[in-house]
C-alpha cells in the first residue's frame, strides 16, 4: 500500500478565504493593537516625565530608547527560538512580558525604575511582531497574503489611536501612570490566546506532530480531504532550511539580506522618530499638548489607511513600487511640515506621513516574510527587526539632541525625512527570486493527491 503524501504548502497557497483565516487575522490583531499601543504611550507620556521628573529633550530621548534596545533583543531572540519551539509558545512568552511589564512601568518613581521596565517590556513587544507576521503569512492564502498581513498588523496603528485617545482623555485626571495601567488587558487574554491560536503548520510538520497538522490543514482548506494515512510533507527549500542566522546569507540571499536590513534600519529610525517625539515636535512648532496627541491620532489614523491600502496594492502590483512611492510621499510630506501651513493642511501631511513611515515599515515585514523559506522565516523577519530596531533606538536619540540644540523646527523634520530616502534607494535595489517552478510542481502533486482514489 502506497503512503499518499500533500505538500501543505501547496493546499494553503491555494486555499480560498475561511472562517479559520479571518479567526486568526483577529486574534493576531488584537495582540498587535496592545503591541503597538505600547510603543506609542512615548509619545504620550513623554512630554509629562521631562516635567516631572525634570529631564532634558536628550535625557527622554535616551529613555524612549529603552524599550526599543530591549525590542532590538527581543526581536533577534525570539524570533529564533520560534523556529526551534513553535511560534505560539513564544508568542504567549512575549505577550505576557510585554503586558506586564508595561503595567509595572506604571509604579515606576524614577527613570531609571522606568528605563528597565520599559526595557524587559521591549523584549516582548519586539519578539511577538516577527512571530505574528510569520504565522499569519504561513496561514494565508498566496493571493491574500499581503493583504491579510498588513491587515493584522493595521493593529499596530489602531494601538497607536488608542494611545492618542487614552492620553487625551485620561492624563489629564489620572496622570501619565494610567497609560500604563491600561496595557494589562492583553495579560487577562492569554487563557484564550492558548486556546484560539493555532500552532506553527509548518513547525507541526517538521516535528512530526502529524495529527495536529492534519487538523490545521483541514480547517484551512476542508476540501484537501486530509485522511489519517495521508503523509504531510513541506516544499523541499522549507524542508531544508535551518532557522540560523547563517541559513540568511545562504543560496545568494546576501545582497538582499543586507538590502533588507538596511531598509528596516532607516524606515524604523523615522517611524520611531515620529512615534515617539510628533507631540514634543509640534509643541515646538508652536501648538498646545491637547493639539499635539490629535496629530499623533491623526499620524496613526493615515498609518491605518496606508497599512491597509499598501497591502491591497502589494497584492495587486508588486512590493518594490508601492515602498518606494509610499516612501516619496512620507519624505515630501514631512518637508511640507516644516512649513508654515494652515491646520487642516498639516493634519493631512502628518496624516500622509503616518501612511507613509508606519505603513511602509510594516508592509516590510510582509515583503521580507515571503522573500525567504518559511522554515526560517521568523529568523529572517527577526533579525530584520533587530537591525531596524538599532534604528529605532538611534531616532528619538537624535530627535532629542535636534531638540536640544532649539534650530528651526523645519530641520527636525528634514532630519526626519533623509532615513526614508536612504531607506528607499535600498528597496529600488532589493532583487526577490521568483518561486514559479516550484509552486507549479506542488500544484500537480496536490493535483494528484486531491484526484486519488
């Protein structure tokens, strides 16, 4: 008797959209708001620890970079480790340490109390992105996949809305420590994350747990007719892959591993730039704080949209082109904002400016997510992030000093605006293998197991 063997990258390359898919995308989202609204309460509570604690512009800059040195190593290490353990066991890890230590970041008295919470939380939010973009990429169908990726991570921005919002309506009576109190709600979830997540497809088929996979499968796309003696087998390059830091500079992937990390290091060092100092930014341009946190709501409500509508057209077209105009229009709009303008026009710019950095930083992780193996597919996307947090670290240390040195405050935003074009001459010359004869291989065995009698 013949063992039947599917190739599951295959049957989910060409699964239509299910329930299980817009389940996943969900629970994925939910996890990414708290992610994302983590990182944006800098921005908020910033402005209020320099008065309370009476630190200089570089001082809170250096704080701000805490949690983003921590994400730097959070990002590297996790993202490894779920290639080896399964990335809903490291996603659970780091959603706890992210929700709980923010939570104690509010009982903090002092900055250097601050600065190391902020840091063992950055582990957890910088692990739990590389692993959420990879499961749901490894989930989604081919024809969906950028749109169902940028859509979880839209999260991202929605968290920064919400951190915008809390700060206009609560600091004010609360003071900056509820920000902070409120990031527990993800920690009181974990139960049902267990029981909601599925686990890695493809960490359940290389070891050999084939029952589960099986049951994954079958959710994913019911008409596979996965049977109990049906032998489930990867795509030969995910198959071989190992999840090492080597297994990214193998098989001529060099030039675009480097490519790929340089444009993270620039796209984070102007989104973090902006995340973390917009209020303090336009604060110096003149307007009040309560003016300022609605150019923070604005810059996170244009990242949704471009999150969104960047995914659609990557789908639709192709990654390289819709970076690089994304990128052209953030670099034009922040110059404009170093303009005076009347107010309606500036909430557009920093609203075309949060579709442009934040949306194009994520439509990164969906690029580099299908530009290596799946099997070391969180280690590419983790140590991607790890560069760029280096980035993200150096942006609002240098918005800080651009601060300090009191210049016009069009400069800080053309500071802002040069990593984006550096960011966007690295994207003009990544060069992605594309994967035809493969797939078209797979096709005809997956044919063949579907036809079998």
């Amino acid at each position: 008797m013949t063992v039947q063997t599917m190739n599951v990258n295959a049957v989910v390359d060409q699964a239509k959209f299910k329930p299980f898919h817009m389940k996943l995308v969900f629970w994925c989202l939910f996890i990414v708001l708290f992610d994302g609204y983590d990182l944006a309460i800098n921005g908020v509570v910033l402005p209020l620890l320099m008065k309370e604690w009476g630190m200089s512009a570089v001082q809170a800059g250096m704080l701000a970079s805490t949690a983003l040195a921590g994400m730097m190593f959070g990002a590297m290490s996790f993202g490894m480790l779920a290639d080896k353990i399964g990335r809903k066991k490291v996603i659970l890890i780091c959603v706890s340490l992210f929700s709980l230590f923010t939570f104690l970041g509010g009982f903090a008295s002092n900055p250097t109390e601050f600065g190391m919470l902020r840091f063992v939380a950055g582990l957890g939010i910088g692990g739990v992105l590389p692993n959420l973009v990879a499961l749901t990429s490894e989930y989604a169908p081919q024809r969906l996949r950028s749109t169902l990726v940028t859509t979880m991570f839209s999260g991202y921005a929605m968290g920064g809305i919400m951190a915008a919002l809390c700060g206009s309506w609560f600091t004010a009576d609360y003071g900056w420590q509820i920000m902070f109190y409120i990031a527990v709600i993800p920690l009181l979830f974990v139960p049902l994350f267990w029981k909601f997540l599925p686990e890695s497809l493809i960490y359940l088929v290389k070891v050999n747990k084939q029952d589960q996979a099986r049951y994954f499968l079958q959710k994913v796309e019911p008409a596979s007719q996965v049977s109990a003696d049906t032998q489930l087998v990867l795509s030969s390059t995910d198959q071989a892959s190992t999840a090492s830091v080597k297994a990214l500079f193998s098989e001529k992937r060099t030039a675009g591993t480097l490519l790929f990390w340089l444009a993270f290091f620039m796209c984070l060092l102007m989104l973090y730039a902006l995340g973390s100092w917009l209020p303090k930014l336009m604060m110096a341009a003149g307007y009040s704080l309560g003016s300022s946190l609605m150019f923070l709501l604005a810059l996170n409500i244009g990242a949704v949209i471009g999150t969104i509508s960047g995914g659609v057209l990557a789908d639709r077209f192709d990654f390289k082109p819709v970076l690089i105009s994304m990128l052209t229009v953030g670099i034009l709009s922040l110059v404009g904002l170093g303009f005076n303008s009347p107010q309606p026009v500036i909430y557009l710019l920093v609203s075309l400016a949060g579709a442009s950095s934040i949306g194009c930083s994520i439509l990164l992780y969906s690029y580099v997510a299908q530009y290596y193996p799946v099997a070391v597919r969180s280690t590419g996307i983790g140590w991607a992030s790890a560069v760029g947090r280096t980035g993200a670290i150096v942006g609002p240390i240098v918005i800080g000093l651009l601060l300090g040195m009191e210049l016009p405050h069009k400069w800080n935003f053309i500071a802002v605006a040069i990593p984006g074009i550096i960011g966007a001459i690295a994207i003009f010359f990544i060069q992605v293998k594309k994967k035809e004869a493969e797939p078209a291989a797979d096709r005809k065995a997956l044919n063949s197991v579907l036809t079998a009698d």
